[in-house]
C-alpha cells in the first residue's frame, strides 16, 4: 500500500515537473527543450561506425528536445532481442528494424503503437507514397522508414569500359551489347555471387520489376499470383539471355555458383580484373574500398539497373523502419524528429547513408556516388518496391540451399530449365506461405 | 555405471529375504541409503537428458505451433521430403567411410610410431588438430578447396603438377570472331570456306586482353595477295571504336599462332605467325585449302578441379574429418597398444613370425576391443556431424552435402522454424545413434564385471 502511495507521489511530482518544464519553454520563447530528463531507448541493428553515426544522429535530438537518447545496437539479432524484450515486459521506446514481416507480426501481436497524426502528416509529406504503404498494416501506419539501400545498382569498371570505349548502358538489350564487347577483350561481362543465393534472388527482382511491372510484384511478393505465372517465365527468360551465355558470366554458370558475393565484387575491382561489371546494392562501394585499390567514382563506377523493354524508373530497395513500442511524449518527439529531413540530414552529411526522405537537399550528400544514389532513390518515386525475398517467408526467401535461393542457384547452373525452375520455385513457395 | 552396479546385488538380495532384512546387515549398501545420495545426480539427469529427450518425443507428434496433434505426419513429412533424403544418404555414406578410414589410420599410425624415438612428438603433431574447433576447421578448409588455383592450396598443387607436363598455350580463351567463315571443330577452328593460292585471308580473333598479347608484336596489317603463295593476317580485333572484323588502327597481330592448311583432311602446311600477325604458306600446290588453327592455340589453361563443387563436396569434407579426428584414434590405440603384453609379441617373434605376420595375427586380434570402441565413438561422432557441412558447403551446394544434423538444427531453427518435424528429425537420429550407443555401453558394462 505505502509503495502505491510513493508511486503515486512521484508520478504526480513528475507530472508537475514536466508541466512547469513545458510552462517554462513556451515562456522562454521555445527553445524547445520541453524533454529534460526524460529517456528514450532505442534498439537498432546498426554497430561500430554506423552506431556512432547514429549516435549523432540521436545526439541532435537531444540538442532539439533535451531528452537523454540511450541506443543499445542488437546486430543481426535484432529480431530475437526484440522479441524477447517485448514478451518479457520491457520493450524498447523506439525500434529500427529491417524486416518488414517483424513489423507485420509485431503490429498484428498489438506490440507496437501507431503513429501519432503528427508524424503520420510527415511521412506523407516528405516520402513517396510508396513507403507509407510500406509502414502500413491493417490502415494503421506503424513505421518510419529512415535508412533505405538501393538495391538497383550495376556497378562497373571504367578501365574495362574504356578498352572497347563503351558507356554506361541505359536499356537490357545495351547491357547485352556492352556486356558482348567486353568479352572481347577476354573477360566476362558480369561476375555474379551465385555461392550466396542473396545475390540472385536481387537479380531476379531487379528483372521482375522492370519486365512484369510494380503491380504484379506486388502480387507475387504476397504470392497473390503463382510463380509459374507467364510474367516470372518472361523474367526468368530475360535472366537466361545472360546468365545462358557462359561467355558472359565470368566462370560461366558453374564457376558463379562458387563465387561468394565479396569474391564477385574483387572479380571485377581486383587484380587481375576478371569481369567488368557486378551487379549489387549501395553497400557494393564500402567492399570495394575495403577490398581492391579501386577508388570509388574514379576506377569504379555504377550505372543503374537497366530498363527492359522500355520500363520506367524503377528501383529495388531495403531499408530499415523505425518502430515505436511505447506511448509517451519523449518516444512520440523522437518519431516526429526521425521522420522529419533534419535526422537524415545529420547521417547524410556522415557519409553511408541513404534516405528515402526526398526533403533532404541533395548537397547534404558528401559525394557523387552518394549523391546519385539517393536521386535515384527518390527519383523513382512510387516504383520503388521493397526486396521481395526479404517480404517473403523466410523458409522461401532467407534461407541458404533452400526455397527460392536455392532455386534460382539451379536455375544460375542450368538456365535452360526454365520449366523446372518455375515448378520448384511454385511448390516451394506454396509450402511456405501456407504455414 | 556405477548406479546399475549398486542396485543390482542390492535389488537381488531384496528380492530374496526382505523381511530378514530389516536392519541391514551392510549399510553402505542399502538401496534406501543410496537414494539420498543418488538423487542430485538423477535430479540432474532428468532434467537436462531425460525431460528433453521426452519432451522431444512428444513434439514430434504436434504441428509447428505446437498445440494441434497431427500423429505420425511429421514423421511422413521428414521421409518424403528429397532434403532429408539427401541428408540420409549423405549420412550412409559418413558412417560408411569415415569412421572406418580413421581407426585404420590410426592403427597405422599408431604401430608405426611406436618403434621411433620421437613418438611422443609425433602424435602430438597428430593430436593437434583436434585441439581446434571443428569450426575453425571447417574455414581452414574451405580455403583449402578453394576452387582458384591463387587461394587454394589444393588446387595450387594440382594446376603446378598438371603444367609441369603440359606447355599452357599462347593465347587462352581467344577465338575467330562470331560471323567470321570459321567453325571450332575437335581439331580447331576451321574455315568453312577454302582458299587458294593467291589470296590474303583476314582471321579477326577476339576474347583475349589486348594487353597480354606479347611485346614484340606488330601493328598488323593486310599483306599484299601474291598467286603463288596463301597469305593472311591473325589480329585481335579489338579496340576502341573499332569496327568488327576489319583492320583498325592500333590493332596488332598475334604473333607465334600456328596455322595449318589443310587439304582433303590431309595437313599439308604448318606455319606459324610472325610478330605482325601474317602467315605465309609458300609452296602450296594449286587448289583450294581449308585453314585451321589448332587447339593448342587457344587452350584454357588449367584450373584444377571444382573441389565444392556438387559432386565432390561430401569426399571433401569427409576428407577434413579425417584430418581432424586420426589423432584422436591414434592416441586410444597407442594407448592400446602400449597395453599389449611384449612377451606375446616377443613369443611370435621367436617363434619366426614376419612383422607383417605378427601385426596381422597378434597386434590386431589383441587391439581389437580398443579399436571397436574407436570405430563405434567415431559412428557417433560422425552421426552428429554439423560444423564442418555448415562451414565448408558453399550455400549453392548445401543442400547436396546435408546431414541430419544440419538439416534438424536448419528445419527446427532455421527459417521456417518448424519444431514438429525438427524434433521428429531429432528423435531419428536419436534412434540411429542408439544401437551404438548401447554397444558402448555394454562394453563397458562387460569389462567391468
């Protein structure tokens, strides 16, 4: 009973507090540090120099509100820290999560709290709607997205254009040409990660899209359609007029399904070089700069992923989402100051990063490369959809020698069978979205 | 062992006069003594064997969420499925060769030791991998089989040893280009045209790095048509703005090629390119010829074998198995063997036996308890074999070297996460394990009374 009592005292004295506190600001003209001591935790994945990015980005917030901001980093086992936190009782305030089905099975579980109206009028604001939808769950908007990758980036090497003179290519047909005159001068076209089934389900997706259209990819991403749809056929016969042609596959089918993702990027930036071109996301420019001596935007270059057969602007991203598990003022702030062009600003300005917030000014980009990568993103628009093996069911999207990775490593080592692979991609995926 | 040997003479004197003994005669060994003492080890051992090896019994009958009984279908689910099927054989094949492969090592190893002087040493040498993590193992080697002959020591072996016998060739990978009049045939690229004396022909090659065409190489240029000779050019015909198939400036001939004309399937000239790329063939009967340039031209050079490749991988890492776990065969049999009583050796010897004879008629027969016991522990090793599948199979060829182990830890905890069939997996293997264990078991059991 007395224990009721003391905590009682001390929410009102609280309460009192922070009423002054807010009293005090307005009369002092809003400077805005209504949020003195009140704490915030936020989970995220994020470690080493991107966790001391992050860091400045919470520390701005502090400077605006004055709440204190605690992030713990969880790395890749965010989502069993996160899960375990929110059974146990004591959920974070704020949550960055890269997995859209998380926040899908976190909203449904009731875990998480909609977005205020305020942030929600923000994200309608400064984002393509497609990336409201993305937050959205059963008309609720539950999420932020803050960090956004592009996925649709082909990255190459200038010296290997320069000696057949060739330029970026804009459509498949010239990626094909390019990719032919290459060969030429005795090194394939493309070095492609097939040991990594990652790798290959983004190629398939960047192909998807362009051939089949946002609409049918979303349909396939909730397996609305089948996979032994004709719109997956054309894809997959798209995909063969390169990887059928062991002359522009460095290694040919066999040898690609031996090379790992890092190995395929040295492949075409190391010495000697044995391809000219790889195709992978943003973070294809950090391997190469920790990798090879190849300068980023001199010796290496990207173009973005070709349009098919006249397809527009289109872009494969990942991204991760702020999250909010806990309804108070501080928590609410920090969502409004996420959500707003001021946070990306701060981790822009640092260097790797890309915001899907179109609001931040191009400039605030520390180079080219960045600086393209965001337009690109943001350029887009509304065709930009999210990774669709990252929305599937893990057991099909996510998981090594099994379901659609393994899949479309067959498919890498035979391309001919494209009949075959449509089966197995179907029954796999039957079996795992009916669990 | 020591609970079963407690209880039983207990249990049979309790079974012939319980009521004499009421007061027992010899208290330490009481059964009703022993309980109090016996129970933190029993407490201890239901609740991390006992409880989960139920436990597990008892999911395998229930679906993923563990609340709906569904019978025997995981059961059915785990033999139809061709993953688990593949982790079957994967595993016949293990228990087959590898446990087998190691105590025959280390017998081997351990009767050939015994002799030297630095025994000790040496078995230590063989001991050590052991005293790594299979995990570590596993990335050792991965970057063994390597399948670039740069990373890969095996490979880097195989490709050193290949071209100690074979010459590579000058200009790997390079070929006519698409829509030239030549075709690769078994014997090399072969004209589909004839030419006679007195023309020039133009052989445009691609697929080959304009800068590892040798120094002393030439800008090439046609040479001029003369009726009583077949000339021609070998270029590579790549360069900046170039045009296909022509003569473009800044392209140089590929000088040391070997041409041959051919005539009704007869070579009847060979020749080889100078530093300009030209070819002559000066004293051609008339007539119409086939060109050809064989393949010793253009050959790739080796590259070893794709170690992680699908075919290859379970060979593979059975082989680093074997690596990993000799020493420890070899200890137990050293072990063994420094048991043997010497004068029954000495007899044998005596009696003129061979080493060869005394090996396989009293060092064998007299070690043969020790080496079953190594044989059914490395069964059981093998069955639960995990690490060294995850870390050496590339994901493109994981599925090909499952185990049921992997596959167990990949069903119930993997993507997916279906505990159901991950414990029906669990209890199978259970049951696969069983037999030997209870061998070892008896064993022991044996040798103690």
């Amino acid at each position: 009973m007395s224990r009721l009592k003391v905590t009682a005292a001390l929410v009102a004295a609280i309460a009192t507090l922070t009423a002054c506190g807010g009293g005090g600001t307005t009369a002092g003209g809003g400077d805005g540090k209504s949020l003195s001591g009140q704490t915030v935790e936020v989970v995220g994945t994020w470690s080493g120099d991107e966790q001391l990015r992050f860091e400045q980005v919470l520390s701005a917030f502090k400077e605006k509100t004055g709440a204190e901001v605690r992030y713990t980093p969880a790395g890749d086992e965010l989502p069993t820290v996160l899960q375990t936190r929110v059974q146990g009782g004591t959920p974070p305030n704020v949550a960055l999560v890269a997995q859209p089905g998380l926040v899908e099975q976190l909203a449904k579980a009731g875990s998480l709290k909609p977005l205020s109206a305020d942030v929600e009028k923000l994200v309608t604001e400064h984002n393509a709607a497609v990336w409201k939808k993305l937050g959205t769950f059963e008309g609720k908007l539950y999420g932020v997205y803050f960090k956004a990758a592009n996925k649709s980036t082909v990255w190459y090497s200038e010296k290997a254009f320069g000696q057949v003179g060739a330029e970026p290519p804009k459509t498949w047909e010239d990626f094909l040409k390019v990719g032919r005159a290459v060969v030429d001068t005795g090194q394939a076209a493309v070095s492609v990660g097939g040991a990594d089934g990652w790798t290959l389900t983004d190629w398939f997706e960047n192909v998807y899209l362009r051939t089949a259209g946002p609409e049918n990819y979303d349909k396939l991403a909730k397996h609305e359609i089948p996979w032994t749809d004709p719109s997956v056929r054309k894809a997959l016969e798209t995909l063969a007029q390169l990887w059928g042609d062991p002359r522009l596959v460095d290694g040919g089918g066999a040898g690609a399904l031996q090379t790992e993702f890092p190995k395929s990027v040295i492949n075409v930036f190391g010495e000697p070089p044995k391809a000219a071109m790889v195709f992978e996301a943003d973070f294809v420019a950090s391997v190469i700069t920790t990798n090879t001596k190849a300068k980023v935007g001199e010796d290496a270059k990207f173009f973005k992923f070709p349009s098919i057969g006249g397809s527009k602007d289109a872009v494969v991203a990942g991204g991760d989402v702020a999250v909010q598990l806990k309804d108070d003022e501080a928590t609410n702030e920090l969502m409004k100051f996420l959500a707003s062009p001021d946070a990306g600003k701060v981790w822009a300005q640092l260097g790797g990063f890309l915001s899907p917030n179109k609001d931040i000014p191009e400039d605030n980009y520390p180079d080219d490369v960045t600086r393209e990568l965001a337009k690109q993103l943001v350029d887009a628009g509304d065709n930009v959809r999210f990774d669709m093996s990252d929305l599937a069911p893990a057991a099909f999207g996510g998981t090594k020698g099994a379901g659609e990775w393994k899949a479309l490593q067959d498919f890498l080592a035979n391309p001919a069978d494209i009949d075959g692979t449509l089966q197995r991609l179907e029954s796999e995926a039957a079996k795992a979205y009916q669990k | 062992m020591t609970v079963t040997a407690t209880r039983s003479p207990a249990g049979s004197r309790a079974g012939g006069g319980r009521r004499k003994l009421a007061v027992d005669p010899t208290p330490g060994r009481s059964p009703r003594q022993a309980v109090p003492f016996l129970l933190p080890a029993l407490l201890v051992l239901s609740a991390l064997v006992l409880y989960p090896l139920v436990y597990s019994l008892v999911r395998s009958f229930f679906d993923r969420s563990g609340s709906t009984f569904v019978g025997v279908s995981n059961y059915v689910n785990l033999f139809t499925d061709p993953r688990t099927l593949t982790a079957f054989k994967n595993n016949v094949i293990w228990v087959v060769v590898a446990p087998a492969v190691v105590t025959g090592l280390g017998l081997i190893f351990a009767v050939l030791t015994e002799r030297i002087k630095w025994a000790t040493a040496f078995r230590l040498v063989l001991f050590m991998p052991m005293a790594i993590s299979l995990f570590a193992s596993g990335i050792i080697f991965r970057l063994v089989y390597e399948e670039d002959p740069k990373q890969g020591v095996v490979n880097a072996v195989t490709v050193g040893v290949h071209d100690l016998f074979s010459d590579p060739s000058p200009y790997p990978g390079a070929r006519p280009r698409d829509g030239q009049p030549f075709t690769p045939a078994e014997e090399g690229f072969t004209s589909t045209k004839t030419f006679a004396p007195g023309t020039a022909v133009s052989v445009p090659l691609v697929g080959f790095q304009p800068g590892q065409i040798p120094k002393e190489a030439s800008p090439a240029s046609q040479p001029s048509s003369d009726a009583r000779e077949l000339r021609g050019v070998v270029w590579l015909d790549v360069s900046v703005g170039g045009k296909a198939g022509q003569l473009d400036q800044g392209e140089r001939g590929m000088p040391g090629l070997v041409v041959e004309a051919v005539r009704d399937g007869q070579v009847v000239g060979r020749t080889t390119t100078g530093n300009d790329g030209r070819f002559t063939f000066p004293d051609l009967t008339s007539g119409d010829y086939t060109l050809r340039m064989p393949p010793s031209n253009f050959a790739l050079p080796f590259r070893g074998l794709t170690w992680l490749g699908p075919s290859l991988i379970t060979p593979v890492i059975i082989s680093s198995w074997i690596w990993i776990m000799t020493g420890f065969a070899i200890t137990f049999i050293a072990a063994g063997l420094s048991a043997i009583p010497r004068d029954a050796l000495e007899a044998a010897r005596v009696d003129g036996a061979t080493e060869w004879q005394v090996f396989k008629r009293v060092t064998v027969p007299l070690l043969s308890p020790v080496l079953l016991v190594v044989f059914v522990t490395l069964v059981i090793n093998v069955l639960k074999i995990f690490e060294l599948v995850f870390v050496i199979a590339p994901g493109s060829v994981q599925e090909e070297a499952n185990v049921l182990a992997l596959q167990m830890w990949q069903v119930s905890f993997g993507a997916g996460g279906d505990q159901g069939v991950g414990s029906a997996l669990a209890v199978v293997l259970f049951l696969l394990v069983a037999p030997a264990m209870l061998f070892n078991i008896r064993r022991f059991r044996r040798e103690q009374s």
